[in-house]
C-alpha cells in the first residue's frame, strides 16, 4: 500500500467552502468511529488539477448511519437513501454529496449487473472492485492522517505515467462497460491503455459475450460519443470496441463527424456518430430495441435507414419533402453513410432549403373565401415548389398563385 501526504494539493484544489463541508464531515466521523475518505474521480481530477464537481465520500462502514449522523450534528439534509447499496445523498451547506458504504460485489453473471457481497467492508475491499487503478484512489478525511492519500493497486504512480490499468484480468469479462470507460477516459484524460490491459481488451472483443446488460452499454456510449471527437471515434473504430454491440465489420467514414456536430450544434450528437455504426446492421429494429433507446432515439436512427432506401430524391421539391421532418441527426447519419449519393442533397437542405418557407396558411385561404378541401395539400405542394423555385415570391404572390391553382384543377 502506499500511502503519500497530498495536503498541499487539497488545500489548494478546494475552496473554502468545501473544506468547511469536509472538516464538519470528519468531525462528525471522529466523534462516531467512523473512517471516511474521497474516493475515485474527485481525487483523481485533484492531482491532475482539473475540474470536478461532483463530491463523492465513502464510509468505512454504513453511510447511511453516517448520513443520519451528519444531519443530527451538522444539519445535514439526507435527500435519498438506498438501503440496496448503502448510498445516501445528503445536502451540506448548499452542496449535494454523495455518501457510499464501503462494500464489495460479485459477478454472479458476467457482463451483468453485480450483487453487493458486503456492506461495509474494508477500504481496501472496496477499492479492489473499481474499474481502472487510477480511479482507486482513496484520500483520507480522518484528523489522524487527513490528506494522505491511500492508494492500495499503484494507481498513483499510474496517474503520474498516464496509464489506463484494470485491477484485474477478469475485469473486461465482468464487466465489458469497462472497455468504453477506459476510451473515455484516454480521450478525456491524454492517457494510454497500459500494454496488458490493451492485450485483455483485444482478447474481449475477439469473442464478445452478448449477453450483458445493454442499457449499461447504452449509458457509456452517450458519455464517449457525446465527447464528439473525429479522433476518439477513430480509435473506437480502429480498435473494434463498436464490437460490443455489433458483429459486422465497420470501417472509419471519409467525412469528419466532429465538424459536421459543430456546424449544426446538435443536442444528441453521440447519436449521429452510433448511428453510422448501427445502419451496417441489416435487422436493425431488435438492436436498437436492445440498447433501450427512448422514442426519438429510435425514430432518429430508424428514419436515417429508411432515407437510405429511398431512389427518387433529385429535384429541390423532392429533397425538401423527404427531409422537412426529419431530425438533423438523421440527415447527418445519412450524408456520412451516403457521402457520394446524398452529403450535397442533406446540405443543400440544411444550409439552404430549409430556410424557405411560405408564407400563406390555410388561415389565408379561409379568408379570401377559399373553403377547406381535399385539394388543400396538392395546391400547397405547388406553392412550395413555385416558392422553392423562387424564394423572393411575397405573400400577395403566393396567394395569387394559390388561387389561380385551385381554379384551375377545380374548373
């Protein structure tokens, strides 16, 4: 084990209010017998000096007996508990904090959720069951040794060489999740995937056990995609990780994704980037309703594979009909997958089309004396296609346009 004294990283890392947050939760530990310590990504984030917001403290022990402490004598406000896992939420002076019970777990099932073993075991326990050693990493709140860093799997000297390590080599097994967080993190981070652990990698996806839980894939897919980097993908394709959720051979597009999110400001930009993956899938509906995608999600994706059957797009008309309800993601899906045949036609939309619209109603029509009819979509049809034609056309025109239309198919 090794143990180092990082006082001077935390004192300057956190604020002032953080640290009166952490001196109440110590003394109220102190007072109780209770060890606790920041664990994970917030001591992590503390050496590299970068940006974290979320405050995650475990307990050696039960911690939500410690949360129940922490409100009697701090004032604490215990906003959720789960008794499953020995979690609790707490608001301190403003700032939620997440308590968690040391504990251990097993895999009953590879690839599946596991079962808590232990609640309340040893740190070192605890530390052995995460995924990579330098988000082990224990830094002790305790008035005996506060500040010192606990680091039981050689995850600081890992920080320090920027390496990506397993704790162990059944972890991709356990849980396949792992492979996309260690992505993520090497994108985030600047990291390398340690020799060995990239061997495991390699190993996993040359015989991917699909029976796992997908909404857990699902859930680590929008953190790495939603990244949006041209060269994270890269290495995602290149290193066959797409693996995990499909069996068919994917090559990296020509055209560079991360540009096209920025130009277009997507919400669901991870999306785009998964569903180039997904559209090589033949029976595509059965996976997507594996990854458990919502309405949209699935309706983006679904809609992209029916553009891609369409033949007759050629004309302004018909591309502004094709794509008018459609999500941008889609239209991004399938000018990446059809650079050749649609890129032009999606962005002529997107950067021209799109921004044409007419404007009379049916409002108008009523108003001129024009009674509602079956004809009402056809003569709009004609109007768009007039107006798409020639964009300067006014208002006045366009009725008169409408008007002469409908006279002459009603004649």
């Amino acid at each position: 084990m090794n143990i180092v004294n990082l006082y001077e990283n935390y004192n300057n890392y956190f604020d002032a209010e953080l640290k009166t947050i952490f001196n109440k939760c110590s003394k109220t530990a102190a007072e109780n017998g209770y060890k606790i310590y920041l664990i994970g990504g917030i001591v992590r984030d503390m050496l590299l000096n970068r940006e974290n917001i979320d405050i995650d403290i475990t307990v050696e022990g039960n911690a939500i007996e410690f949360a129940k402490l922490l409100s009697e004598e701090s004032g604490a406000k215990i906003v959720s508990t789960h008794e499953d896992f020995g979690t609790a939420k707490v608001q301190l002076n403003g700032q939620k904090i997440d308590l968690a019970s040391t504990r251990s777990e097993i895999y009953k099932k590879a690839g599946h959720l596991p079962t808590v073993a232990e609640i309340g075991c040893s740190l070192e326990k605890d530390v052995i069951r995460r995924d990579f050693t330098i988000n082990s990493l224990a830094l002790s709140l305790n008035s005996d040794n506060f500040a010192q860093l606990v680091d039981y799997v050689g995850g600081y000297d890992d920080l320090k060489s920027k390496k990506l390590r397993i704790l162990h080599d059944k972890s991709f097994i356990d849980d396949p999740t792992r492979i996309i967080r260690g992505q993520k993190y090497s994108i985030r981070l600047g990291f390398e995937i340690e020799e060995h652990t990239y061997q495991l990698q390699k190993d996993y996806l040359q015989n991917v056990n699909y029976d796992m839980c997908y909404k857990r894939v699902t859930n680590e897919l929008k953190l790495i995609l939603g990244l949006n980097s041209q060269v994270g993908f890269e290495r995602f394709v290149n290193q066959k990780i797409y693996k995990l959720i499909s069996e068919k051979e994917i090559e990296n597009p020509k055209m560079n994704i991360e540009d096209l999110i920025k130009k277009y400001n997507l919400k669901n930009s991870w999306l785009v980037y998964l569903g180039v993956i997904l559209l090589k899938e033949e029976d595509l509906e059965p996976l997507v309703e594996k990854l458990e995608f919502t309405k949209k999600e699935k309706n983006i994706v679904m809609n992209a594979k029916k553009l891609l059957q369409l033949n007759a797009i050629e004309t302004d008309f018909d591309i502004y009909k094709a794509f008018e309800e459609m999500d941008i993601e889609t239209l991004l899906i399938l000018a990446v997958l059809d650079d050749q045949k649609c890129a032009g036609k999606v962005f002529r939309y997107l950067d021209y089309l799109r921004e044409i619209k007419l404007s009379v109603s049916g409002k108008d029509l009523l108003e001129i004396g024009i009674a509602p009819s079956k004809i009402f979509a056809e003569a709009f049809d004609y109007l768009l296609n007039a107006k798409l034609k020639n964009p300067q056309l006014t208002k006045e025109e366009e009725k008169k346009l409408l008007v002469e239309y409908i006279k002459s198919i009603t004649l």
